[in-house]
C-alpha cells in the first residue's frame, strides 16, 4: 500500500537528515566536482560567467500552491480519495440515461464538498503567501555602483555584496567578510534554524576582516568554490579564492539566511546561496504526514460500505433482471404500460441480462448515499476546529515562555486519546535544562549543602532516620539559604565556600585553581546589561553557563573576553583584582572527546592546560602519581550521580614552554590541514598534550525536574499509560530520576539489564570484540530470561508487584537485535514503566519503533531537542516541548507544548475528547447515511427495483449538506462527555480511548445495524400506515410526492433526534445545529415548494398544500420518530443498567451531586492562578 | 515595569472566554433509572390514548370495496382475458352491487383501486413532460417521453407513458333505479390544476397511436379540466394504490344496497392486477387504517412493559452508585 510505503521512507530519512551523521571530511577535494559545483563570483553579479550560471534570486515562496496551478494541483489531491473518486464518475456518469437523478442534483454537494476543502486549502496558502510578501519585501544594505543603498530582500543576487545590521537577520546564507570587529567576529542567534539561542561565533578570514569602508569594497573581487544547496546545517564544504590564494572554508564564515546579528554593530558579507537555496529554506519540509488509527479504520468502513454499496446494486440488479425478463411472458408483454415493446436497452425485456447489468450501474449511483460524501471534509473542518480548542486552552499556557500548546497538524487529534505508551525523553522534557551548579568535590572534601529533588525523593525511599544529622540540619537550612540570595543557575551553598570564606580552607589552592578552571576553561560570552551593569553569560550549553556562574558567585568573575584573552576579577587577599590569561589555544568539546581543554599564559608567563569533561575520560587522562584525592573523588562523583547530578571532573596542568611549542606547531598544521584526516589529527594533537593531568575536583549540577512532572507521570501512569524513559544518563542518575519523578515507586520489582558485571569487563580487556559480543549477548539473553521467569512467577501466583525494567545502551543494542526484540519487547510489556539509560537518539527512534510496531498500540514520544528527532518522527504522536533546548524537536513533532505537566491536560482532557468526538462523529455519520440510503433500497423493492429514488433529487443532494451535517460537526467539535475537571480526576476514563471502545467493531457494526434498523422502521410505519386510503379529510390518497415527503421529513427527524439522543452535552450550539437542521428542512420544503413546478417537479407546494394541513403526516412523523429512537434508548437504557461504560458511572456520579467542588478543594484553574502570582511576587521580591 | 508591559502587550495568552477554554453553560442530561423510566411511562401515556383515538377514528371510517376485475370477466373469456380486454366487440359493462354497512355521510369518495400496478417504475415515472403540459408552446418537448411522443401528425399532447395508460372504467352508481350523482370537481390537487397543468392546453394526436393504452381525452377541454388525467398522471408511490374517481355529495343510509354499473375497460388481466372500487367516508385521520392505531398501541405498550420492568429492577435490585469495578479493564488488571 502506499501509506506504508510513505511511512518507510520517512523512517529512513530521519538519519540521514539529523545531525548525528558524521561529517565526511574528504569532502575539500570534492570541490568542483558534482554535488560541490557552485561557483558564487563575489561583488561582480554582472560578470558575464555569473550571469550564465543562472542561479535563483532571493524570491522565496513556501506557497503549496500558485494562481496558476492551484486549480489543477488542489483538483489532483482531492480527487487521490477514493470516495471523490466514486463521487466524480457517478457525476459524469449522472448525465447519462442511466442515471436515476438529474445531474445537477449529483454535482451540486460533489462541488460544495470540493470547493469547501479547496476553499480551506486556498485560505491556508494565502496566509503563507502573506508571509512570503512580507518576508520578501524586507530591506537590506546592498552594494550596488559603488555604493551601499537599500533594496528588497527579493533583489538579492548570488555574490552581491551587503551590509547587515545589528538585530537584522541575515536575507540570504552569506559568507562573512569582515564586521564592526576589527579581529571580523560575529555573534549570530541561531533561533530561527535550530532554536537555540545561544549566541554562536562566527569568524572572518584575516585577509578579508580589513574591508570595511565602502571604497576598499570597490577593488574587492573574490570567486567562491563550494558545495550545491543542501539541507545540512552543520556543514560547509568550499573555498575561497582570493588575491590568487585558495583558502578553505568553514561553517565559521557562513552566516545562515534567518539566523540574527546580534552584539556585532554590523558586518560585511557576501551572498552564496539565496531563495530556496539557503540552507534553512532546504529544511523547510513539511512535517511528516501521519495518519490516526482511527482514520485507517474509517477506510476500512468506507470499504465495507462500498462493497455494501455493490452488494445491493448487484441484489437489485438480479431482482431488475428477474422483473424485466418476466414482462416478456410467452411472446407477449405483461405490463403493457411501461411499453415493453419499444423500449432502451435499459428495460428491455428481450435482453434482461444487459438492463441488468445496466441497472447494476443505476444502482451504483442511487444507493450512493451509503457512502458519507462529506465525512472527509466535516471530519477535516472539525480536527481544524478541535485544534483551535488546543492551541486556546489557557491551562497549557506557559507563562514564563510566552508559550500556549500548539497542534501542528490537526490529523492527530483522535489519536492524542489512544496513546498506550509514552517515550520520554529526560533532560529538557522531564527536566528543566536550566542547570544549577550544586554541588561540588575539590581536593577530595565535598561541599554544598543543598537537597536536590532526587536526594529527596531518595531521603523519602530510605527513611529520614537514616539520614545523617548534618543533612537533617540542611533540609531546615535550605529555605533560608533560597529566600536569602537567589542566582539563576546556582544553588550552591556551603559556608566553607561561600563569603570569601574558601581561602580558610586547608585545601585553599586547590580551590581558588578549580574555579579558575570554571571561569576560564569555557566558550561563554559575557553581556553586560546596559541599565543595570550586571553581567550575564551566553553560553553554548547551560551547564556551562551554570559553572562561569558558580565561578563569579565564588570571586571569579569572568567579565571580559577577546579573542586572545580571557579577563577576570579574581579575589585575593581580601580584595577583589583584575587577572588578564593570555589564551593559546583551545580545544574543543566534542561527543566523541567527552571534554574540552584551554591553554591560557597568565600574567607570570606560567603556561597552563585547563581541562574538564566526563569522568570516564578524565580518569585516564590523569597523571599516574600524586593523585592524593582521586578515590574520594571518585567516591564523590558516584554519590553526585546517584542524587541524579551532572558531573564532570576538573584538572590542570603545567606546561612548560618547549613542550608548548613543539605541540603548537602540531596542532597548527593539524588544524589548518585540509586532507580527509583532519579531525583525527587534531584529536591525535589534542591527546597529546591532555595527558597527566592533575586532578582538581569535580562539579555537580541539577537538572531540575520540571514542575509538576511527578504528579503528571502519576496521573498518566493512573490513567493506565505506560511510560518509558529514554535517557542518555547514567544508569544511577536515570534510575534516581525515576523515582524523583514517581515513574519508579518503592513496592516496585526492578529488572535491571546491564552488561557492567565482571566477566563481560574482564574480557573487555582482552579485547576481543566477537568475544565480546558473543559474550554480552549471551548475557543480555540470560537476564531477559530471568526477568522473565520472574514476571511470570509473580503473574503465577498473581501478586499484584509493578516490575520495573531498567537498562542500559549497549545491553539496548543488543536487546534490540532481531532474536531477542521479541523476548525484549514481551518483559518491557509487562513493566509498567521501563528505563533506557544511555541510550543514543538513534536507539530511542528504534525503541520507538519497536514498541509502535511490537505491540501494534499507539506509542506518542516526547522530547525536546534534536536528539528527540528520530524518535518523534517514528511515534505515532511526536509531541515536542519548547523549551530551552531549541526548536528542532518542535519543528518534528505533531503537538508542541512548553512544558511536560501540560501532556497530561493534552492526553486526558483534549485527547480525551478529540477521541470520543471523532470516534461517535464517524458512527453516526455512517450511521445517518445508512438509515438514509436504505429507505431508498426498501422503496425500490417496491418498485419492482427500476431505480426510482423515493425522493425529489434536491432532498436528497441536500441531506449530507444541509439537513444533517452541522448538528455532527458540532458533536465533533464541542461534544464532551465529562468535563475536564472530571478527565483528570478520572485517569481511568482515558482507557476507554487505549482500548478503543468507543470505535471498536462491535460498536461500529452496531451503530451501521442501527441505521438498517432506522430506515426499516422508517419506511415499513411509513408505508403500511399509508397504504392506499385517504390521508386526510378530503379523500386525498397517498401519492408518489407525499410518501417522500412523509419519509424523508421522518429520516430527518429520526437521525437528528438520533444525535440528540446519543449526546448528553447540549450548549446552546448543539440546541441551534440539531433544532435548526430539522426546522431547515421545513423552511427548504415551502421554499423549495414555491419555485416554478418545472424546476421543482415532484415538491410543488406539496408541504404547504398537502402534508401541513394533514393530521395524519404529523401523527406519522411522530409515531415514526418514536419508534426509530426506541430500539437504540432500550439499548442504552439497558446498557446503562447492567453493563455500564465508565463515562456512564461518572457522569451519574456528577449528576447525583458527589462531583461538586468542596470548600476545601479549589478548582485547578483559582489554584494555578494563585501559584502564579505568589510566584511572581517572590520574583519581584528578587529584583528589589 | 517597561519590559513586563511590552511583553504584556505580545504575550501570547490564549484570550479567555467560555466559548474558546470549552466551558460554555450546557445541559448534561443522563440517561438515570429516574429518566428511564420517566420517558418510558411518557411515551406510554402519550401513545396509548393516540392508539385509541386513531383506532376510534378509523372504525368510524365507513368503507366499501369490491373487486370486480375477474367478475366482470365472462366466463367464456376466463382463460384469455386478453382477447376480452383488447377486443372492441366485447360488451364490457358489469353490474355489481354493494351493500352499505353503515351509515355514511357526505361527502363519500369513490376511489378505484389498482394492484400490482408498478406506477412507481422509473422508466414510467420518467416518461411524460411537464412542460408540454404546462405551456402549449412547448408541445413539442417530447424528449422524455418516447416511445409515447409523437407521429407523423405530430407530437402527442399529454405525451408519455403515464398519460397514455390512463385508467378507463367509469362507474355509475344507482340507488335502486336513480343514478348517483358523481361529482367530479375538485378530485386533483389545486396547485396541479393551477399550476401544472395549462389552461390552454388542449389535447392533441391523444390515443391516436397504433398502440391504444388507456382512456381517451375530451380534446375540446383544456388539460387543466381534465382532472381524471391529473389524478392519474400523479404517480402513485407504490404498487398498490387508489385514486380519487369522485364524490357523492349524499348520504347513503345503513343497508342500503347500491348498484355500480362499471363499463370494464382497462386491461389489468395481462400482469395480474387486480382492480377494485371502492367507497369511503373520511375524517381527520383520512380512511380507515388500522394499522396506524395498532402501531401506536404497540409502541405504547411496549415502552408501559418496559417501563415496569425497570421500576421493578431499581425497586428490587438498585445499583450501587459509580462502581467500577464494573470495569472490564480493571478485573483484566486485577488478574495480572
């Protein structure tokens, strides 16, 4: 099938795209080449060559469609459903004698259908056009005749030369050439691409940074080699040539088209890409189109009802052909009056098979009304509309990021209230990533007093008994400590540190090195905040910012940074002096070196290498002798991780001035290397000179947990939805974090799969690695067996113990293999919560994946960063949370929300909802057109199945459009069963959605059972009770007209009040829509009934003139209404009686009055308003 | 101050209001035991006594129906009725009398009655043109209407097969030797007569086909006059099916015996029709229809039956409130 196939390409993409693939470094040589064959000639746009090259302007345009092709393309994709499909040939086929209706009649809903989602589909792509106006028609500086003058962004052209200003964004990828620096560095915020807002440096080349004024633009000519467009951020392939010379050029030269200049007055650039070729325009792609279960299902109906729909042609074709082939009766025609003599092949009686086969068409086309025609548009107006309720719920609304909940595509609504298994991500999604500087270890003593969550749900796990007396005494301090003094990203406090007072301390060298290295070894930026002269730091991760922080809240304040030096006021003796380092060199951080170095001369000309990165590196790196504090360091470092802390570990050492030199010159040709090998040699570089380091301490910092997230893991854990984490932490951290957040509990069974035991490490050591594989998978298998056994043990003697499976990254390799996912994914089933540690993004999209495709139930991940990506595409439901960590995971996902806690407003109550709407919207949409379409099968039985519809064409055009929709629209959109309040008291109400009992097959084959039953009802009251007498006092009888009135107004009020019956929330909306459609229909017949008889045919004043005035007609409505609704209130009142729904309970349980708000208990909405202003007054308190 | 008013100002709150936050006022009604049973009882009261009323308006419907298409036939002719119908020699009058069982008062209508009678066929409905009826310019659409559309004197006014196999018994009805008189005024619908069928239509080339179907036309009485015809060409909705012949505008007295002299016309024999005439009384309810009273009985009866179960069932067995252990999902748990 085709979805499917969409999906698979979908999945392969998403590596290819992320930026986890490694960077070729081969790729210089390829210049010229294919692939890397552009050619930019810079400030000379009118030299001939560039002008044959023929790039695209800067016009940008996102539209889908354009006045040309819009009627074409939006036709073509309307048309790629299968029911418009059938709706376009039986309306071609409608002018045709075949056809049992005027044309018109079959047209007019098809385009009304049509020209709505069209319509839609318009109006969507004018606001994208409106931004493309805008975005084109913003001005920009460009060098033109000698002369900076202002165009629009649209003019651009490749190699023209511009002048961007600070707080401008850049109008095209441009290559920088020199800026109000004079060393040509830039700051760039990068929000717009990745999200981030940490501001990026970006350098020029020497040779180009001394253009600055407008005259030495005049003589400047230069020619840039490079790469064709791609969609890769975080590379840059080409060079430059200039002044006869080639030089090689980076990422560091290229300014992204929407990326903004900041703390840079301006800078020179020169355009390389423009329009659609700019990188972030290469990555505008749609989100991947997902589709909801509930929607593949629909299909399914819809093929029902086809073959239903074919079934009975095909029946009432062979009755038509029984019937016609009898009008021939030994050579004489029977029923004289239809002719049979002279008649079409349509009834010819001599060829019964061809009128047959005929009538087969015929009937294709009557009984069309079985098939919804506007289910697709309403169902689509109404996720629209139910997003509008999603993205305007005030209660996931983020007050502090200026933030609401955001459905970015509307397809999945339904699907938010069947999610079965949640994959959570942990830092940034369950965490704040808002690191705060706790904790930390120098010279072997431990300092900071503070409690962390973790350290306090752990506290809670081991009893306070068991805590020392000095925590117990910090618990009391903690409060005073906060309201005294409160520094975003620092929560240290220890008085050993604190106040100066560390130079008291034994170890107090060590200390004052240590916070050196925090205040120098980082790539922070200071700001200084013009009004109030405070410094802040932009950082390129908030760890970062967290330790220049603690350093300054310490006494070393960094404050100034050039590209040669690094500044401080450091403390010393009692007062506070300026230290300038000369800085070297710099080193780094990446992934794969897990650390980042500087090499910094102070002002006594002592050479210094200043290091710090992940323990596990840094304990190799370590000088053998004189480590005097490393065991309680590390002692340290295990307690840090287990209290569910960042650590990492800080050392130095002394270089002496030969060894510096010989390194430098090495590292220079490494780094100035153009070969394949480069990066490998600046790590072959880099490790040479970060060896025997001595070892300092080392940090802890907090990832807060984000608010409210244990109670929303509790709740949705409530509402039966299992949670994994995936997490890159260590296992302890991970598994600490669990029980913070209440996904791990105390009476809980964990199943721990690890490969750390001993016989695995040993052989590590020898270095086998098929030996090592061999071994751990063996490992692997026996663990999951023993977790298996012991589940199965427990389900034996059913216990009621919860299991929880916690496992690593490199076991999650090998689980994840095709022989043992299956045993994996069994254990991982009947945990009710499961953690992955240290898992890479790539094996979170496969654990996505497997479990999506392992349990066949609806799996939602949630994350925030570009790590997330993967997984969120390959979720049935990726929701990413906007936070700090950027936009790429928002950009991927299907549901943006600011905060974790807002999930469980978004599963329980929208998801809820959306749910329980689409699912009975699309029951009773099959439901009404059934009951519709076979009254006209019930009428042709009784006209020997000639294909006269029971009604006038226009009732019948009208009865999708008019008389029945909006009363299921607004089922789809306002319908609630309970209200919020109840959703989220009631966690278990959600399950109705994870099991799908509101659209499962017995209730859909219910609700089609009670659209036959309907129109049976429907149409045997209406015929038996109006056989042949009179109808009314002056003798008139029944005729063809009436009868369909007659029906047609009981099919109307049956299936509205069918709605009426069927929900129980009526605002004022549902009273209008199912009232009004129903008085519709009346106001429609006398109009309708009024227009020249040529046109209206069989309604001619047939309401006014023959059915109002009668008695009869209305007691028949009535008896007929009553008796359709019956069979469905026994239903309900029986089910509702013995084997009620939960939804049921609850509401009874609202209506007997146990439901009311008590006095003690706010509603969630005062509560959350008080918490934010109390919050907002401890702020103010602050800034006082 | 400054900036928390600028950010104020493009904060992105989503703006309250019941409409938007889905708070609107609603009414949340249950389907409780109390509700159950209250509508159920409703229903009941409200249907039984409509029951009764039909029923009683409907006995007092008098009606007389006598089927006389295989009595009229002589016995000579009973295994080829064809022969009898189609052939201009037969004498096809027949007498029938009919006894009436009840007082019936003016207005009394006559209605012939058709069985098997597909009217309801499309490509019968299909076959005739308004517009020709309507407008004597439009005489010569006739498109719809083959194979009944014209010949060589051109088209036929009324066109079609609906009007083409208009139904030729006549009956007269004697009492003892007097006629009744038949009115046959206002048989059709005004807005047929006004609207749809022209005053200024005339018939023209009617059953001058090779192929005669049904009764012949006045041509010198405009379409709009012709109200046999209109009767007729408002298709009847089923295959069994009276149509409004005409009034006795007196009473006819309990026992009286009355005399229908029915000139047999119409060939029924040839697909197994059957054809009756019928006399009948009408009131608000129309004829006499049993079924309609029946049907509300029944309904009324069974909402009384169900609505004392359920009494009974929360009399002697009330549920406890909001359980839910009653849940599937839970005892699965429960087992796990």
């Amino acid at each position: 099938m085709a979805f499917g196939r969409h999906e698979r390409v979908q999945f392969s993409k998403i590596y290819s795209l992320s930026c986890f693939r490694p960077s070729t470094r081969d790729e210089h040589g390829q210049i010229g080449q294919k692939g890397y064959s552009r050619v930019v000639y810079c400030n000379d746009v009118d030299n001939p060559e560039a002008v044959q090259l023929r790039y695209r302007g800067n016009y940008v345009s996102t539209t889908k469609y354009t006045a040309i092709n819009f009627l074409p393309k939006s036709l073509f994709e309307q048309f790629r459903r299968v029911a418009n499909i059938y709706f376009l040939v039986v309306a071609c086929v409608s002018f045709s004698p075949l056809a049992p209706f005027r044309a018109s009649s079959i047209l007019f809903p098809l385009l009304l259908v049509i020209g709505a989602t069209m319509a839609k589909e318009g109006v969507e792509d004018w606001r994208r056009r409106k931004q493309d106006i805008k975005a084109n028609n913003r001005k920009i500086h460009v060098y033109r005749d000698h002369s900076f003058s202002e165009r629009k962004w649209k003019d651009l052209r490749v190699g023209d030369l511009v002048k961007v200003h600070k707080d401008e964004y850049f109008p095209a990828d441009l290559l920088l050439l020199s800026s109000s620096y004079p060393d040509g560095i830039c700051y760039v915020e990068t929000m717009n691409l990745d999200g981030e807002t940490n501001l990026k440096l970006k350098h020029a080349f020497d040779f180009t940074a001394s253009l600055h004024d407008d005259d030495s633009f005049r003589q400047f000519k230069a020619v840039v080699k490079c790469e064709d467009p791609n969609e890769d951020l975080y590379s840059f392939v080409g060079s430059l040539s200039y002044n006869n010379n080639q030089h090689p050029l980076s990422l560091q030269q290229v300014l992204l088209r929407d990326s903004k200049l900041k703390n840079t007055e301006y800078v020179y650039g020169v355009v390389i890409f423009t329009g659609h070729d700019t990188k972030v325009m290469q990555n505008a792609t749609d989100p991947p189109s997902k589709r909801s279960k509930i929607e593949r299902r629909m299909d399914k109906i819809i093929y029902i009802l086809f073959s239903t729909l074919i079934s009975i042609s095909f029946i009432g074709s062979i009755f038509f052909g029984i019937r016609t082939n009898r009008d021939l009766n030994n050579g004489s025609y029977r029923r004289w009056y239809l002719e049979p003599s002279r008649t079409t092949a349509l009834y010819d009686p001599k060829r019964p098979a061809l009128a047959a086969l005929l009538h087969f068409l015929t009937g294709l086309m009557l009984y069309g009304y079985l098939i919804p025609i506007s289910l697709y548009v309403s169902i689509e107006m109404v996720k629209v509309l139910q997003s509008v309720f999603i993205n305007q719920d005030q209660d996931m609304y983020h007050e502090e990021t200026n933030r609401p909940a955001r459905a970015r595509t509307s397809n999945l609504n339904e699907e938010l209230g069947q999610v079965d298994t949640v994959l959570s991500d942990k830092t940034g999604t369950l965490t704040c990533n808002s690191m705060e500087f706790v904790k930390c270890s120098i010279a072997g003593v431990s300092y900071g007093r503070g409690m962390t969550e973790v350290e306090l749900a752990l506290a809670k796990r081991k009893n306070v008994e068991q805590l020392d007396a000095g925590n117990t005494s910090n618990i009391s301090d903690d409060h005073a400590v906060k309201s005294r003094k409160s520094v975003k990203g620092f929560n240290f406090w220890d008085e050993r540190i604190m106040d100066s007072q560390w130079v008291n301390e034994p170890n107090s060298d060590v200390i004052q090195k240590f916070f050196r290295v925090l205040a120098i070894c980082h790539t922070a930026i200071p700001e200084v905040n013009r009004d109030t002269g405070e410094l802040s730091y932009e950082a390129e991760s908030p760890d970062e910012a967290a330790f220049v922080i603690a350093a300054r809240e310490v006494g070393f304040e960094f404050f100034q940074r050039t590209q040669t030096s690094i500044s401080l006021h450091e403390f010393e003796n009692g007062k506070t002096v300026d230290r300038s380092y000369e800085l070297l060199n710099m080193i780094e951080f990446s992934s794969a070196r897990k650390r980042m170095s500087v090499i910094i001369r102070n002002a006594e000309n002592q050479l210094f290498l200043l290091c710090k990165g992940a323990d596990s590196i840094m304990f190799e790196k370590l000088s053998k002798e004189s480590q005097p504090f490393e065991d309680q360091t590390k002692n340290h470092i295990n307690k840090y991780a287990e209290a569910g802390l960042r650590t990492l570990v800080v050392a130095y050492r002394p270089l002496d001035e030969v060894e510096y030199k010989t390194w430098e010159e090495e590292f220079l040709n490494a780094k100035t290397s153009v070969s394949v090998d480069r990066d490998s040699l600046i790590d072959a570089a880099a490790e040479k000179i970060e060896r025997d380091l001595i070892l300092l301490g080392a940090t802890a910092v907090e990832d807060k947990l984000q608010k409210g997230v244990p109670e929303c893991i509790e709740k949705l854990a409530n509402a039966g939805i299992k949670i994994w984490v995936l997490t890159g932490d260590k296992m302890e951290t991970a598994i600490n974090i669990g029980y913070a957040c209440r996904l791990l509990a105390q009476g809980m069974k964990q199943i721990v799969i690890t490969l750390d035991s001993p016989d695995i490490k040993s052989l590590e050591k020898l270095r086998d690695r098929e030996a090592i594989a061999k071994a751990s998978r063996e490992s692997i298998e026996k663990q999951l067996r023993e977790g298996r056994s012991q589940i199965d043990l427990a389900t034996s003697k059913s216990s009621s113990v919860l299991f929880a499976l916690i496992i690593d990254g490199r076991s999650l390799a090998f689980a994840l293999d095709k022989s043992l996912e299956e045993l994996f994914l069994k254990i991982a089933v009947d945990c009710s919560s499961v953690i992955c540690c240290r898992s890479s993004p790539k094996q979170k999209a496969l654990v996505t994946k497997m479990v999506k495709e392992g349990t066949r139930k609806t799996t939602l991940a949630i994350g925030d960063g570009a790590n997330d990506v993967g997984m969120l595409q390959e979720a049935d439901i990726g929701v990413g949370i906007s936070g700090a960590e950027g936009m790429q995971a928002v950009m991927a996902s299907d549901f943006a929300i600011a905060q974790f806690r807002f999930l469980e407003r978004l599963l329980l109550v929208h998801g809820h909802w959306c749910y329980r709407r689409i699912a009975m919207m699309i029951c009773y949409f099959f439901y009404k057109n059934i009951a519709f379409g076979f009254t006209l099968l019930w009428f042709e039985a009784h006209a020997s199945f000639s294909g006269q519809p029971a009604y006038n064409d226009w009732y019948m055009s009208f009865y999708n459009v008019f008389f029945t929709s909006l009363p299921v629209i607004a089922l789809g959109v306002f319908d609630q069963d309970v209200s919020a309040r109840l959703c989220l008291k009631y966690p278990l109400l959600y399950q109705e959605g994870v099991q799908n009992i509101l659209f499962n097959w017995p209730r859909i084959l219910g609700w089609m059972f009670n659209g036959v039953l309907s129109s049976m009802i429907i149409f045997f009251i209406c015929k038996n009770s109006t056989i042949h007498q009179a109808f009314r006092e002056d003798g008139h009888v029944i005729d063809y007209e009436i009868l369909g009135v007659l029906m047609y107004t009981c099919v109307v009020w049956a299936v509205n009040c069918q709605m009426a019956l069927s929900i129980n929330y009526f605002t004022w909306i549902q009273h209008f829509f199912i009232w009004g459609s129903i008085f519709f229909w009346y106001v429609f017949l006398v109009i309708y009934g009024y227009i020249n008889p040529l046109w209206s045919t069989t309604a001619y004043r047939v309401f006014v003139e023959a059915c109002a005035p009668s008695p009869f007609y209305w007691m028949t409505t009535f008896l007929v209404v009553v008796s359709t609704l019956l069979p469905y209130f026994l239903y309900r009142a029986f089910q509702t009686r013995f084997h009620p729904m939960y939804h049921d309970e609850i509401q009874r349980r609202r209506s007997e009055g146990c439901e009311e708000v008590s006095p003690g208990e706010l509603p969630g909405r005062v509560k959350d308003k008080m918490d934010h202003l109390s919050e907002r007054m401890k702020h103010s308190h602050r800034e006082i | 101050m400054d900036a928390s008013t600028r950010t104020k100002s493009r904060s992105k709150k989503p703006q309250y209001s019941r409409f938007t936050q889905q708070e609107l006022p609603a009414w949340k009604p249950i389907l409780t035991p109390k509700w159950i049973i209250t509508s159920f009882v409703i229903i009941a009261i409200l249907f039984t006594p409509a029951g009764l009323l039909c029923l009683w308006a409907s006995e007092r419907v008098v009606e007389i129906i006598d089927r006389y298409d295989d009595d009229c036939l002589p016995d000579s002719y009973s295994t080829d009725p064809d022969s009898f119908i189609q052939s201009n020699n037969t004498n096809k009058t027949c007498v029938r009398t009919l006894k009436v069982p009840r007082k019936m008062t003016a207005p009394i209508f006559i209605y012939y009655q058709l069985d098997n009678f597909y009217q309801n066929h499309r490509r019968y409905v299909k076959s005739r043109s308004d517009k020709q009826l309507r407008d004597p310019d439009e005489a010569d659409e006739t498109e719809d209407c083959k194979p009944i559309n014209g010949n060589d004197d051109g088209p036929i006014v009324p066109c079609g097969l609906v009007a083409w196999s208009l139904f030729n018994d006549t009956y007269k009805f004697f009492k003892g030797n007097k006629a009744i008189d038949i009115d046959k005024k206002d048989i059709a619908w005004e807005s047929d007569k006004k609207y749809k069928f022209g005053s200024n239509v005339y018939p023209k080339n009617f059953q001058n086909w090779e192929l005669i179907g049904g009764g012949a036309l006045d041509e010198s009485k405009p379409l709009s006059e012709q109200e046999d015809l209109i009767v007729w060409m408002k298709t009847a909705a089923l295959p069994t099916f009276r149509k409004l012949y005409g009034k006795i505008n007196t009473d006819l007295e309990a026992n009286e015996t009355i005399t229908v002299v029915i000139q047999n016309n119409y060939n029924t024999y040839v697909f197994g029709g059957e054809k009756k005439v019928a006399l009948s009384t009408a009131n608000w309810i129309g004829g006499k229809n049993d079924f309609f009273g029946i049907s509300f009985l029944t309904i009324g009866g069974v909402c009384f039956f169900v609505a004392i179960n359920f009494i009974l069932l929360y009399v002697l067995k009330p549920r406890p409130l909001g359980d839910p252990s009653y849940l599937s999902w839970n005892r699965n748990q429960g087992a796990q």
